[in-house]
C-alpha cells in the first residue's frame, strides 16, 4: 500500500507496530507490514514516531510539492551503504560505456513512444497517414542515435537532447490529436502546467521521480550523480535519465483517463496566472490509477512481475553493472 496523506488536516501517529491516520476526529489504523511507502503533501503532518517506525521498518518517506514532484525523503541508514557501487559510478560516468547506455535509454524511450501511437486508431485514412509518417520519424531519430559516435556521453550531449526532443515534439504532437477536443495542447508545459493534460502529465512524472529516486537510494545509487543531465545543481539528475524508460508509462495512464471521460472540471483548477493545478479528486484518480498500473503484472525478459518489480529489478541490475567499474 502506497500511504497518500494529502489532504489538508489530516494527521499520521503511531500506536505500537501500527500507524494511525487521524482525519477530522476519525481514526484509522494501518498494520506496519502493509505500508510500502508514505507520501506527505503540504498541510499534512506526520509525528516523529510514525517517522520512526518507517525508518525501523525501511519505508521510505517522501516529501511532495503541490505539483506532485519529491522536495524531500526520509529513509533508512541501511540504503545506499555500498561504497563500491558510488566509486564505480563516478567511474562510469565518463566512460564510454554510459554514452551507449544513454544512447540505449533515449532509443527505448522512442520505440515507447512508437508502441503508444500504433495503439491508436485513426478516424480515416489521412489520421492513418500522419500516424504511419510520424512513427517513421521517430524511427528515423532512432537510427542517428544508434550510430552516434563518440568518447563520452558530454562529446555528443547537445546532439542526443536535440533529437530526444524532436522525437518528442513529434510524440505529442500525433497523441494529442486523439484526446477529446476540451484537453487537446499545441505544446508540452511544465512548471506550471498550462492546460488540464499537462498538468496530469506533469503530476504523474512528479509520482514516478519519486518512485524511481527511492530504487536509485535503495540499490546504493546516487542520484544526484547524472549521466546525460549533469548541469543542475542540487537536483537527483540521474532520475532523470532513468525516467525516460518509464515515462510511457504515465503517458498511457493520463491518456487513457482523458479519452474514458475520467476528468470532470472538479479534478482541476485554474489560477489567475492561467495555469491548471490537480484538486484533490484529480490527484486522487491520477495517484489510484497509476499505482494500479504499476501493480499489474507484465512479462519483461521471460520474468512475469509486477511493472514496479520490474522497474526496480532493473535499477538493481544497474547497480552491480556499476560495481564493475569501481578500479
């Protein structure tokens, strides 16, 4: 059970091996064992003794902002604790190694993103046309990725991040057409969000950063150490290299709750500044359906687990690759 304190009020103590969600005078308790995570919004209040018992328990506590995103995690001594794994990733920071592992991570998020737009169907022959000429693109992008050459990842960063985002202008620019006309965008807006689906796209990758900062953490990862993203300061930049493996994930999820006629104008808000925000029904059905996505279970390399599973299996595997790098 992911725990989800995010409304304003509400409360979480501890009483024994249990934690205690109070809300409005109404008391609920929750068995320690069935907790996987606790995220905290602002106006919520956690007690130092539930902290506690997350931290014996190794469950890991995250701070969120209002747009979804983690400003701050509480988590167990025991993550992280293998020098090794930290010395082989500076290692491999500047080898050539990490460019074909960026070169590999910016491929799969394309053929992603192919695999979303043949899921479409086109209302007539000229959607099919467009659909068919944009994937053709994308691919386009993903053979001059495959035979990029160079020493580093920083020899050939500005020719991958301009053709990432090519490839991605192209991605949104073929989806949106076959969302209701009410939540269609020319452009992709972040911080903040200038049109309902941006703003549950910008809130689902809020969720999955936290997700994928907490394997990272786990596995004895740094994720302020980063590999294409290297230049901002003070942010878990490596997190945002992983992401792109999963960030269909969160477009699958935010499309389907926009074309099923999930969204009412009672998940949203709009400020005077003309930005959209997530209400708490929104984010509630946005946090629901996602970590119902990432329970089902998937078949990944002949193993059948849950996506979850399979996202952290892979940052575990990441983690001994970088081991090798540690002399």
């Amino acid at each position: 059970m992911e725990l989800i304190l995010n409304t304003f009020g509400v409360s979480l103590n501890r009483d024994n091996e249990t934690f205690v969600i109070t809300k409005k005078g109404e008391r609920h308790r929750i068995p320690v064992d069935d907790v996987k995570s606790i995220q905290i919004s602002r106006g919520a209040q956690i007690t130092s003794d539930a902290v506690m018992l997350a931290i014996e328990h190794e469950i890991d506590v995250i701070f969120m902002d209002k747009g979804g995103h983690p400003i701050g995690r509480i988590w167990s001594p025991r993550y992280g604790s293998i020098s090794t794994i930290r010395k082989g990733q500076l290692n491999f920071v500047h080898s050539h190694a990490a460019l074909e592992w960026m070169k590999d991570v910016i491929m799969q998020k394309m053929e992603n993103q192919q695999a979303l737009m043949l899921l479409l169907q086109p209302r007539d022959s000229a959607n099919e046309r467009d659909q068919k000429r944009n994937i053709d693109r994308i691919e386009a992008y993903r053979v001059k990725i495959s035979k990029l050459e160079g020493d580093t990842v920083s020899d050939v960063a500005p020719t991958l991040r301009g053709w990432e985002g090519q490839a991605s202008r192209i991605y949104f620019s073929t989806i949106v057409k076959y969302i209701p006309e009410e939540f269609q965008f020319e452009q992709r807006s972040q911080h903040p969000a200038m049109d309902v689906a941006n703003a549950f796209l910008n809130y689902g990758y809020g969720i999955l950063y936290g997700k994928i900062e907490g394997a990272l953490i786990k596995a004895g990862i740094d994720p302020y150490i980063g590999i294409l993203h290297r230049d901002d300061y003070n942010r878990p930049v490596l997190v945002y290299d992983v992401i792109e493996l999963y960030r269909i994930w969160v477009d699958y999820v935010v499309f389907t709750l926009l074309t099923q006629n999930g969204i009412t104008e009672e998940c949203y808000s709009i400020r005077e500044d003309g930005s959209y925000w997530l209400e708490p029904l929104g984010r509630r059905i946005l946090i629901q359906s996602f970590n119902d996505y990432l329970d089902e279970t998937i078949s990944k390399g002949g193993v059948v687990r849950s996506r979850l599973t399979h996202l952290n299996l892979y940052v575990q595997n990441f983690a001994q690759k970088l081991k090798r790098y540690e002399k």
